[in-house]
C-alpha cells in the first residue's frame, strides 16, 4: 500500500571530462580520470548558471554512510586545493 513518488529540481550533474574545469581540477589532485557516483547534489541545479563539478575531503567509501567523517587534515587539504583553484581560475 506504499505510494513512491520521485521528485527533482534539476538534471543529474553531468560535466563534460573534456571540459577545461575538470582537467584543471584532475591536474591539482593529481588524478588521470574523473569519478562518475550515483548520488544528488545540489550541483545539478547551479549548472544551469555556470560549470560545475564536485569535489571534496574524505572518501567515497566513507560519503554518505551512517558513521560519515572527514579529518581535520583532509579539511585542510581541500580548503588547500579550493584555493589553488581559484587562483587559477579567477585570478
């Protein structure tokens, strides 16, 4: 007797890998490829007004779990990594 009803505000994020932000981004982490997950953000609706990715601390086998955590230290690195994006980009 369960009715389901599935509602969204935006499209599911998809950003080009080609796309000048996510190399600059895998260039500055020190990755080859970006990660495709099967979850929401809110970075699907702020697409639509300008290039979006996600990118941030912790890990994806730790994300969105009943015992979540992210270190301080990878706090740190991600405010870190913020900042050497937007230099090169804005600045």
């Amino acid at each position: 007797g369960l009715k389901l009803e599935h509602r969204t505000i935006s499209e599911p994020l998809y950003t080009d890998p080609d796309s000048p932000l996510v190399k600059l981004s895998l260039e500055l982490v020190g990755q080859e490829r970006a990660l495709t997950v099967p979850y929401r953000t809110d970075a699907g609706f702020l697409a639509s007004a300008f290039p979006c990715i996600v990118l941030g601390p912790g890990s994806l086998q730790q994300a969105h779990t009943t015992d979540e955590w992210v270190s301080v230290d990878q706090l740190h690195d991600a405010v870190q990594l913020y900042q050497r994006i937007i230099r090169r980009v804005c600045c």
